[in-house]
C-alpha cells in the first residue's frame, strides 16, 4: 500500500445541497460544524446558523470552510492591509477589525457585519465568537495557516496567557525557515491581538495591529516578528474561523467518605455539556451554593430524585433538576449561556486506566488507580528528599480512544503539576465487554485520542533502496500473493511493539489516518474519495504535523510516493520519502528505525 498524491475535493456538478442543512433560515444549525456533522457531503460555501440555539429569529447567514483540516470552520472576519506594499511602515494594518475592546487610538474601521467570503472584507459581531468554538483557523496567503486550541489563553475569552498551535499550511516563500507554532496569544499589549512563541516582540508569527499610526501588522512564517511575510502577492489578505468542540464531556464522580441515596455499586457518572443551561419556563426551586462543578455533582448525586443540574459557574449556583422536569420536553429544552454547565446523570462504564507513573524535575508524579472499575486516580507529587506525598488533586478520568477527559476532584488553584497527566500515553483497555482487548492510545499528538493499529520495522534498514527491504510485518490487508514478510493481527502494545491489529477492526476505530515515523515527517490524513480503511483509491487531504528530517529540505504533503508500504522482499523497497520524489531520503544512521499507523474517527 502506498500514499501517494492527492487533489482537492470537488463537490459533484449538479448535486443540490440537502434541504434543512442551513440552507433557509428555518433550517439553521448552531455553527458550520453542526451542520458538517448532520450532512457530511456538504461543501464550503454561506449557510444559516443561528449561534444562540434559540427560535432562529435571530439566525444570520456565515461562510462555512468544510474541507481545511476537517472541516466546519464559521468565518468570522475577513481582512486586508491598509499598506501592503510597505508592509513594515506605520501606516500598514489590517482592515477592518473587528469590535474587540482596544485603545482608543486603533483607527482602523470597525465591523460587525459577517463576511460571506474569504474576501468579503467584514468581521461577525465579537460578543458572538466565542458561541461558534474556541478552536481557531488562522488562514492567510502571506503567512502559514495555524490551528490553535486554546489553553490558559483564548482569542475568544480574551484571554492571555499559553495556547496550542500547529501549522497546517505553508504559504512561505521557499527561501524563508519557518519556526515552530506560536505558544501564546496576548490580547492587548498594543493595537491588537498577537499570537507569538516566547517572548511577545521578538517571536511573533501573527499580530493583528489595527492602528495607522504606529506599529505593523507582523505576519511572519519564521516566528520572529520581521517582514518575512510573503511578497509581491495579488489581493493579500487573512481569515479567522472558528470551530464548536464537541459539546458532550463525559465524567463521573466517586464518593469515597459519604455514600449516595442512588445505592450505585459503582458511583454516579454524568454527561456534561458546557455553556448550556436546561430551562423548564422558570428556575429550579431547588437550588443550593456550589464552589466547582465537582460540589454540583455531589449534591446532585446524593439525592435520589434529582436526574441532572444546572451550575453556573460565576454565580456558585446549583440548580437541581428532579425527573419529571427533564422528562417534560413540552416545558423544558437546553439554551445556549456561558458560564453554565447542564449535568445529566447517565450510568455507564468505558475503559480502565492503569498506574500513572512520570518523572520530574524535583522528584516523581504518581497516579495510583483507587478503583479500576471506576478509574479513579489519586495523583501524588512525591519529592526525591521526602518520602511524603504531596496530594495535589484528585481525579475522575474517562479513558476511550476518541476522548480523554479529566476532572479535578479536589478544587486545588495552587496545583502547578496537572500538565503532566494530559503528557502521557496511555495504555486503555474496553471494561465489561467479552470482545474487548487492549490497545495502545496516543493522546497527545494532534489532539490526542489516536488508537494504534500498527507497528512496524524494516527488514533491511541498513540498505534501504534494496530488494530485499521491506516493512515487517504486515496487516492482513488484501495484496498480492507474492507480499511475503509476516502478518500479525495481534494489537501492539507501544510503538515499538510490532504487530498489527487485524484490518477488520481499523474503521470501526475511524477514517483519519495518523502516520509517525521516526525516519520520515509525521502526516495527519483525512480520508476523500480516498481511504486506507476502506482500502479504497482516490484523494486524500494529508498534513504533516511534524517533521522528522533534515529541516532545510523543501517538503510537502504527499505529491508523489511520501510512503509506500511495501511487504516484499523480492521486488521495490519502502519509501519513507519526505520530499516526495520517491527517493532513499528517509532519515538515515536511526537506531531502532520505525513507523506506526493510529486511527481516529473523523
């Protein structure tokens, strides 16, 4: 099997978009990716959404991107230049900005208008961001395109402080090195917002200066706030889109002094959906003071009648929803409110976590599994010259291979070492299911939440381009007879552990295809017409997500063999080629060299 080139998707001439897809304002979605979820097939172009949730009154017409990295990307501002053309004097900007909160002094023209294109020059209201997600796409075609999920900083909240970002598009000139993804997002140290690396004015890869009369707008690929944008380029210009996370977290809670009215062996879980508040035409009389959503739980936990909570968060407020107001769907429905938290309780088991165990600077951070049914975890900071235990927080932690969920029991503003947990990969295993077996979970790359289904070497590393290498072992997978290395349908364990999960398997897991290597760059590929689970030929849309080889090299995204999996000892050899020339320019001189496949679902 190899991977080769790929071409844009096209959407099918003459295909009518499906009726109530946000194509009328009575058949508006919530945001672009609502819609994407409901109707895969749809293509990029304006639809209704209405952000609120509410009666649609208020809903507006967006551009929906569907295709860049997954799709269901809202367009919330469209800009230009005041200057393009000398693009580091006084007078250059962006325009228009939007109607964020700034110093008097930004001139620039405001807009609360929503752009209908990546060229339609308008910025939705601001106040209604942060309703379409707090993930963000930065796209411009005189800098790299970013996806930044947000952390301690958030562009939505407005918010400064560390964000996480990858570039997912080069737009840079050949000539130009580009530095890692910006780390941090600062609001208003200036004219404008900036996402940078280290330090703010000397690592900035983004900044959205709105002022004529001092400053430039930096949009710069080497992360170094020079003028390394790209030149001489016809209409330049920039978009920012957001995208809805997933509404549904799944947590549970586990009470280890105080026993609940429920008589539940095995505790009380709930689904969560947050910025959503469940109305039944007036408040819950039943409410009581809560400092976390952990206190809402409990008290909601502990009372038999009670089936679900409202907590809002700035107020302290628990509201407790008995079963016959959530049963009342005639009187009750969830609102879009931020700040809110809705809690269902559901009683459900997924997978068991095993011992945490990380080093650190100062001493060890220690995950000891309370309960394996429940997966609850008690994490310690033990330092090298104490043999005391330092508790820095408790947690509930729900382990599938699509999401990785933690919440803090033990309300603790002073925990600096809760990082660690989201570091390590762990090992997940399905809990109460005859079938089920263990797996390897990746869940940091990319987002995390990859499942591994291969794990592979190479049968003659030393001499790569010869006959007689190969990748080993193999899938079953369906190819030719003569494909002689061994086949495994054993799950490997780590990614050095090579085996093969059986192929059956690989799209019940998902469709996006994460493939690592330590001899060739790291792709992210979503499946077009295209699909290696399906084991079906056609387009992909791929993205390198990490390179692993000589930065000075020009590289791209699979435009001619990248990789080929090649599983015979007899004939060709396995391309591991980051320059895409199908040429022996894997890494070379690697101990232990190898690869690895892992699924997610789209």
């Amino acid at each position: 099997m190899l991977l080769s080139s790929f071409r844009n998707i096209c959407y099918p001439a003459g295909q009518s978009i499906p009726l109530h897809s946000g194509s009328t304002q009575h058949s508006a979605g919530h945001s672009c990716l609502t819609l994407l979820s409901k109707y895969p097939t749809l293509i990029s172009g304006v639809y209704w959404i209405d952000p609120d949730g509410g009666s649609q009154a208020n809903a507006f017409k967006a551009y929906c991107d569907m295709e860049t990295d997954g799709g269901g990307w809202t367009l919330v501002w469209s800009y230009s230049f005041t200057n393009y053309s000398h693009f580091t004097s006084k007078s250059n900007a962006i325009t228009p900005r939007p109607n964020w909160p700034m110093r008097p002094e930004v001139d620039v023209p405001i807009s609360t208008t929503p752009p209908s294109n990546e060229t339609d020059y308008n910025a939705i209201n601001f106040s209604l961001w942060k309703q379409l997600g707090r993930q963000v796409l930065i796209k411009s075609n005189v800098n790299n395109w970013l996806v930044c999920h947000p952390g301690n900083g958030s562009l939505v909240d407005w918010q400064e402080g560390d964000v996480n970002c990858k570039i997912i598009k080069l737009v840079i000139d050949p000539s130009i090195s580009f530095s890692s993804a910006p780390s941090e997002f600062s609001p208003n140290r200036a004219y404008g917002p900036l996402f940078y690396l280290s330090t703010p004015w000397g690592s900035i890869s983004y900044y959205f200066d709105g002022f004529t009369g001092n400053h430039w707008p930096t949009h710069d690929p080497s992360g170094s706030n020079r003028p390394n944008q790209k030149k001489n380029v016809v209409n330049p210009h920039g978009n920012i889109f957001m995208l809805l996370q997933v509404e549904y977290r799944f947590a549970f809670v586990l009470f280890l002094t105080a026993k609940t009215t429920e008589g539940a062996e095995n505790g009380v879980f709930f689904q969560i959906k947050e910025n959503k508040f469940f109305t039944f035409g007036e408040e819950s009389p039943f409410w009581s003071g809560a400092d976390s959503l952990l206190s809402c739980s409990v008290l909601c936990a502990r009372q038999a009648s009670c089936r679900g909570a409202n907590f809002l968060q700035k107020a302290g407020h628990c509201y407790l929803l008995r079963d016959e107001m959530q049963t009342s769907s005639a009187a009750g429905r969830l609102l879009e409110r931020d700040g809110s938290f809705y809690l269902k309780k559901v009683f459900h088991i997924y997978f068991v976590l095993h011992v945490i165990k990380k080093k650190m600077p100062g001493g060890i951070l220690r995950g000891q599994v309370i309960n394996e049914k429940l997966m609850a975890v008690s994490l310690a900071f033990i330092p090298q010259k104490n043999t005391t235990q330092k508790i820095v927080g408790h947690y509930m932690v729900l382990k599938d291979c699509d999401h990785d969920v933690a919440i803090k029991l033990a309300n603790n503003k002073n925990l600096k070492n809760e990082q660690y947990l989201s570091e390590i990969s762990l090992n997940c295993q399905i809990d109460e299911q005859a079938n089920a077996f263990k797996v390897y979970c990746d869940m940091e790359t990319d987002g995390g939440g990859w499942t591994l289904v291969w794990s592979y070497s190479f049968t003659y590393y030393g001499h790569f381009n010869s006959k007689s290498n190969a990748i080993t072992p193999r899938p079953n997978w369906p190819v030719r007879s003569e494909v002689d290395v061994a086949i495994s349908t054993t799950p490997p364990l780590n990614e050095t552990d090579y085996k093969a999960m059986n192929f059956s398997l690989w799209k019940q897991l998902g469709r996006r295809v994460l493939i690592k290597s330590n001899i060739n760059n790291w792709l992210v590929c979503h499946p077009g017409s295209g699909s290696l689970v399906d084991w079906q030929e056609g387009d992909v849309n791929c993205t390198i997500i990490k390179q692993v080889t000589d930065p000075s090299h020009k590289v791209c995204a699979p435009c001619n063999f990248y990789y080929y999996f090649d599983g015979c000892t007899g004939k060709h050899w396995p391309t591991h080629d980051p320059l895409g020339t199908n040429k022996p320019n894997q890494k070379k001189n690697v101990a232990d060299p190898h690869g690895n496949i892992f699924i997610r679902a789209e």
